[in-house]
C-alpha cells in the first residue's frame, strides 16, 4: 500500500485521450490543501472531483468539550480571514440563548471590526488573485494595505490575525485610544490606493481576457448549489445577510448590496471590489459616531444556556456563516453545527468549470477565495 | 597585507567566511570547504510553499514588502519540492495530511531543514486536547531544525527563525567521515 493510497485514480476509469490531475493537497493555487482530481481531455476539463478533510481538525467535535466561553476561540482558527465575524457568530448565538442585549456602544465597534476584517480579506483575497493569474506586484499593492489594519488590530485586540475580541455580551476589551485615528488615517490611504487596483488588475486587458466569460455561474445553480456570499452575489443573488437579517446594528448601516448579474469570473471580482469601496464607506460613516457607554454586557462567569436550540448568521468575507447550537441546559454545548460558507462554495466548482481550460481551473479557484481550514474545520 | 579585492563590493562579501588575498596577477581565496559550502547554503534557503492554515498567512505577511525575508535571501519560494531547502511547516497537520508532509520532506534533495511553525505543529498546540483527527507535533513525522512558538507567530518570529536556521547551517560539518545526518547535529 502506497503512502498515498488513494490518490491515484485507477487507469481503467478513463480512455486513451483522457488523463487525470491531480491537483493539491500541496499546491500553491489551491490556496490551502485542497486537493483536486481533475479528468481532462488535451486542456479541456471533464470533471472536477474535489477531496476534503486535509485540515478536518474536529473543531465541531472540541467544540462539545469546551465551554460557551472557549469555544468562541476555537472558530477564530476556522475562517481565519474573517476571524472577527466567526467569533461574532458564536458570540451572537450565545448572547441569544441568554437573552442579553448588547451594548450600543460593542454593536458599533463589532461593526467597525467587521468592516476591517472584510477589507483586510478582500485586500489579500485580491493580491492572491493577482499571483494566482501570474502577476506578483498585487500581493505587495494588497498586502501594504492590509499591514496597516493588521497593526490596527494589534493596537486593540493584541492579536494580528487570531483577534478573539468579541466575548458574550459585548467586546473583551474597550478601543484603544489610537484607534479613530488610526483608522481615518488608513482609509485616507486606502482611498487613494484603490486607483492602484483598477489600474494594476480591472483595467489590465491579459486580465480581462482569463476573466471574462470564464467559470460562468448561473443564478439558479448558485441559489441551487446553496452559494452565499460574493459568489452568488456575482450571479445577481441577493443573499447579504446584513441586508436581509440585519444584526448587531447593521439595521442602522447605510450601505449598497453589491450585485453583479454576468456570473463569470470578472463579476465575482467586481463584486468583492464594490464590496471594498463599500466596506470603507460604512468604516467612513461610523468612526466618527462610536456611543459612549459599556462596552460589554454582563454576564456570569460559568454561562449556562438554557435547554433549546439557538442559530445565529453573519456575512462573512466569503458569505453567510451560520452557528447553531443545540443546547441540554449544561455548561457545554450538545451539539455545535458550522454552515461554513466555503463548503457551499466549492460544491459549485464542478459546475463552473466543466467544459472549460485547466488554467481556468486556477482562475476560478482564485475568485472562489476558498480558506480550507474553514471548509474543513 | 589583506584587503578585498573591490573596495565598492556589496556589503555582504564581507561576511564571506574567509580571507581574500591579493597577489600579482590577481587573487586567491583561502578559507575551508565547510565555510564557505555552509556559507552559501544558508544565504539561499529556499522555501517550500507549503501552508495549511492560519500561518501561512502570517507567513505570507513575511513575505510581504513590511517584513520582506528576501533580505536574508529566503525569498525564491518554491513549489516543489525537489527545488527547495527547508519545509516552513505553516499550520495543523492532521493525520490525512502526514503521509503527504512525509512523501514532501522524502521528495526534498538534501541537505533539508524543517522549520515548525506556530504551536499546532510544536504540540497540537489549541488541538492538543479533545480532537480525535490532529497531529500531536509534526517531529512525530519529519525531524525539525527550529521550531516557533505563537498561534500564529509573527512574521518578525519566522524571521528569526529561519536566521536561527541560517546560524544553525554555520556550525555544521561536511566532512566526508560523518555521514551528513540533521538528526545527528
């Protein structure tokens, strides 16, 4: 038995003109360790058979063994791009179960470190998408403007990636008194910078041309395949969880759904863009109108859950994450079920890139900004 | 009388471990085989892009202008195996993935390093307890050079590990009576 049994699909299953790829657990435009079968004909994709659990970490299962406190930062490892809003979904499925309200005051700044999560994602999501279709400056343009959210985070939360700042009822610590100014001096920077986006990858016409038209998606399939997030928005799905079931203040947010109807590669590209400009208008708007008061709710130390069932969801950088928790009245969780938006996702890849190119393959996977641990988890 | 040979040479001949002498006619080079065969081994580590989870993007952070590791020469990241040096083992390895982490440090050329990044490849680290499906450290796979602890560590801590690597490349010998081994050093 080979130390890799398994992944070698037999010769019989296929003809003498059709090969298979396999493509992953370890390669670079997997984003991760997917690992992909790919059976083609010359460049021409026959089918794609995705295999999971290269990170299955048994966070669901753990999360059984912990109690409603800790296990919030077990799913900060789960999407580790949007490590703010997992957190914040446990946190709201909690704060359900214990009928606590929130404060005005950790509502907004959830919000304001929702947004900057998002921007931080869609920031590398747009450099890896640059590397991923051969060019290498888009990973520099993008990551210079994540460090200086990274640093943003770090001066309030202590953390640049794992934050674990939201706790039941509110947020663990309050802002840092650097952070208004941090924050206006970054969109300063970030508005001048998104110029440099268009100019280096929208306009580019090599670009263009390996978007266009390439991984279409159509609307039924999206809604059918379960998508959420960019990826359905990209096929003129409207499924923001923030317009529809507004949360934690977002009832109270100003924003546009960014919508695009083509459902090829290009549109979930220009929908993560829009998202961008409208992330950064909401941070805009609320900087400046952070509420005095608590910044976390009390509650008791040991949190009990009462018998029950209790689902919250938020609109992750990649779509809608749902946590449900089943509850026997103990101080542990029964059962904890992730809907992670990735896996949804990725179930539609096949549809997307069926009868296409091999090295559009990498072009989708790219615009599918998959994180695998959270497909996993 | 010593001296280099061009006084507007980059900075890091300096570093050369050994003397360069002038003589008519030009110059010669005197230092040992082990000097200067460590001394460039460990200017040009090559990395294998291998990320599984949360560190590789703090890794990736390393690799960005802020922190920038092609300053110490770490930055032609391959993605193959057989191009590259040292494995930076970025994230959880669980028990699908080993056979693939094993077949990777197997496929490398020698002489090969593996740096264990963040605390779920030192222990499990936050999936020590309880999870049926982790690795409780990745040198119950592939034997490790340098091993940083954080969840996930900071780009400036990989950094520091890979110098601590190059440090590491220094010290060690060559010579053809002891079979070359990373166990051993």
């Amino acid at each position: 038995m080979s130390l890799l049994d398994g992944l070698v699909t037999e010769a019989s299953a296929i003809t003498e003109d059709e090969m298979i790829i396999n493509i992953g657990p370890q390669h670079p435009s997997t984003h991760g360790v997917l690992h992909l079968k790919v059976k083609l004909q010359g460049e021409t994709i026959l089918d794609v058979e995705p295999h999971l659990g290269y990170i299955h970490r048994s966070i669901e299962k753990m999360c059984e063994a912990s109690s409603y406190r800790n296990f919030i930062y077990l799913t900060s490892r789960m999407d580790y791009l949007s490590a703010h809003m997992n957190n914040q979904a446990c946190s709201m499925a909690v704060e359900m179960g214990l009928q606590v309200e929130v404060p005005q005051r950790a509502k907004v700044i959830r919000i304001l470190m929702s947004e900057l999560t998002r921007l931080a994602s869609h920031t590398l999501w747009w450099g890896a998408m640059g590397l991923d279709l051969g060019a290498i400056t888009p990973f520099f343009i993008g990551f210079r403007d994540r460090e200086e959210i990274m640093d943003i985070f770090e001066e309030t939360c202590g953390a640049r990636l794992t934050m674990n700042y939201n706790v039941p009822g509110g947020v663990m610590i309050d802002l840092h008194s650097n952070f208004q100014k941090r924050v206006k001096t970054f969109l300063d920077n970030f508005k001048k910078h998104l110029p440099e986006y268009d100019e280096l990858l929208t306009g580019n016409i090599i670009f263009q041309n390996r978007t266009k038209g390439v991984g279409f998606l159509s609307t039924a399939d999206a809604i059918s395949f379960g998508c959420s997030g960019p990826v359905a928005r990209g096929s003129g799905v409207s499924c923001d969880v923030r317009k529809w079931y507004p949360y934690d203040g977002y009832e109270a947010v100003e924003f546009n759904e960014c919508i695009e109807t083509s459902g090829d590669c290009y549109a979930r590209y220009m929908v993560r863009m829009k998202e961008m400009v409208e992330s950064a208008k909401i941070l805009e708007h609320w900087i400046d109108q952070i509420p005095e008061g608590d910044f976390q709710a009390k509650t008791k130390n040991v949190i009990k859950l009462p018998k029950g069932e209790f689902y919250s969801r938020v609109e992750t950088a990649r779509g809608e994450l749902g946590v449900y928790i089943i509850s026997d009245g103990t101080a542990n969780p029964y059962r904890i079920k992730f809907r992670s938006p990735n896996f949804s996702n990725l179930s539609a890849l096949k549809q997307m890139a069926v009868g296409g190119k091999i090295g559009d393959l990498v072009a989708i996977m790219a615009t599918l900004d998959l994180v695998i641990p959270d497909l996993d988890r | 009388m010593i001296e280099t040979i061009n006084p507007s040479a980059p900075a890091e001949i300096k570093d050369f471990p050994g003397e360069i002498k002038q003589w008519p006619g030009g110059g010669f080079v005197l230092s040992s085989v082990d000097n200067v065969i460590n001394w460039s081994r460990s200017n040009s580590l090559w990395p294998l892009v291998f990320g599984t989870s949360c560190c590789a993007i703090e890794m990736m952070s390393a690799a960005s202008a802020k922190y920038d590791w092609s300053r110490f020469g770490f930055e032609v990241a391959r993605a193959s195996p057989r191009q590259a040096d040292v494995i930076i083992c970025a994230g959880t390895i669980v028990y699908k993935m080993a056979p693939v982490l094993k077949r990777l440090y197997d496929q490398m050329a020698d002489p090969k390093y593996v740096i264990a990044t963040g605390a779920c490849t030192i222990s499990g680290g936050p999936f020590f307890y309880n999870s049926y499906s982790v690795v409780r450290g990745i040198d119950h796979i592939v034997p490790v050079d340098v091993y940083i602890p954080g969840c996930p560590p900071r780009p400036e801590a990989l950094l520091h590990a890979l110098i601590t690597l190059q440090k590491k490349i220094m010290l060690q010998s060559n010579s053809a009576k002891k079979e070359f081994d990373i166990r051993r050093s």
